[in-house]
C-alpha cells in the first residue's frame, strides 16, 4: 500500500512479490535443487535426503519441489522420513537435522541441503558419527558461498553470480526509475552445478579465495 501510495520504484531480489507489478531479478530455486539432485543419483545414490532451507521463503518450497521431481523423473520414491523440515539457513540447523536424520535409522547415502551452510552443518554431524564424506553420505548444497571450497572436503553447490544478481538488480531499478509505470522485468539469472569432494571423491578441490 505504501509503495502505491508514494510511487516508491522497487525491484525484488531472489524471489517474486505477490504484486506482479513489482520487477525481480532472481535465481531457477526449483531448476537448482533438480540440476543438484540429479548430480547425487548420476553418481548413483538411490536413497537421498533433503533438510530444507526456511520454509517461509518460497526459494526453500522451490528447491525441495526440484528435489523431488528429481527423484520422482527417475524412478525413486520420494521418502518423506528422509525430509527435514526444521532448517532454517544457519549450519546449527543443519547439523540438528542430520542428527535427526541419523537417529531414525533410515538407510541415505546422499543428502542435499537447503543451502550451503546448512550442509555445513551436516558435515560436522556426519563426521562426528565417524562417517565418511562421500563414502558413506554424499553432501551437495546451494549458494556458492566461498566457505563452501574452504570445508574438507570441499563442498558441491548450486552456485550463481551475486555479482550479476547486484548489477542487474540496480539496473532494472534505474529502468523503473526512468520510465515510471512501465511493464516490470522478472530476470531469471543462470546457475551453475559445481562439483566437488562431498559428492565426487575424484572432483577437484581447489579453494575460492576470489568470492569475499
């Protein structure tokens, strides 16, 4: 109401408003948590599990919607013993979600995180059970957050350019800016699978130090 009211020229980043008239530059959440999962069963983990990110940020319903139409296009049961709900994007839930998940007794051998340090999280709990990464569980995340190639071992994540998602975003604020009343963008920007030691033992494991 207020921003009708005053005219205020917004643009929404990572995920749509309600109001289709408000511009958004964001990331394919759904694409993301398929392109992640599909990575975990090509390298032939059958039974994964899934701690979701905030389930009041669309982006979490979206990457658990990509995880299971993942499972569901190749033939593997979606478990939902094997989804937890209770992560809310900080590793502490991550790794309270992987203790929850190991305690059920459940058989995984892959599970993908909401984002990156809830995967964190995870490693920190599996390692404690004296399990191996990837032998035992593959770990893969979302954000391609520096940290991530930093972790042993490194981390593989969904990863998109924050870089782009910045420029974009001022940019299409000074489109709004300028032509005031104009039909709002929505930019899907693109991202990247990459593939490191949590889920490939043979993937590269080189640091990111350019990503501060």
């Amino acid at each position: 109401k207020i921003i009708n009211e005053y005219k205020i020229p917004i643009i929404s980043l990572e995920r749509p408003l309600m109001d289709q008239k408000i511009g958004t530059v964001k990331v394919d959440n759904e694409y993301g948590g398929y392109l992640v999962t599909k990575h975990l069963i090509d390298m032939g983990h059958k039974s994964i599990a899934h701690i979701t990110g905030h389930l009041g940020y669309p982006m979490s319903w979206d990457r658990m919607a990509g995880y299971k139409r993942a499972l569901q296009e190749h033939g593997l049961a979606i478990n939902e013993s094997l989804i937890v709900t209770r992560g809310d994007f900080s590793p502490l839930s991550g790794y309270n979600a992987m203790r929850e998940l190991l305690s059920k007794g459940v058989p995984f051998t892959g599970v993908f995180a909401g984002n990156d340090q809830e995967a964190i999280g995870a490693m920190k709990a599996i390692k404690e059970e004296g399990l191996r990464i990837p032998q035992d569980i593959a770990v893969a995340g979302f954000d391609g957050i520096s940290v991530a190639s930093l972790v042993e071992p490194a981390l593989t994540t969904v990863s998109f350019s924050k870089y782009d998602l910045g420029t974009k975003s001022v940019e299409a604020l000074i489109q709004v800016i300028k032509n005031p009343g104009s039909a709002p963008g929505h930019q899907v920007l693109p991202i990247d699978l990459i593939v490191r030691r949590s889920s490939d033992p043979y993937a590269d494991s080189s640091w990111d130090l350019f990503g501060w």
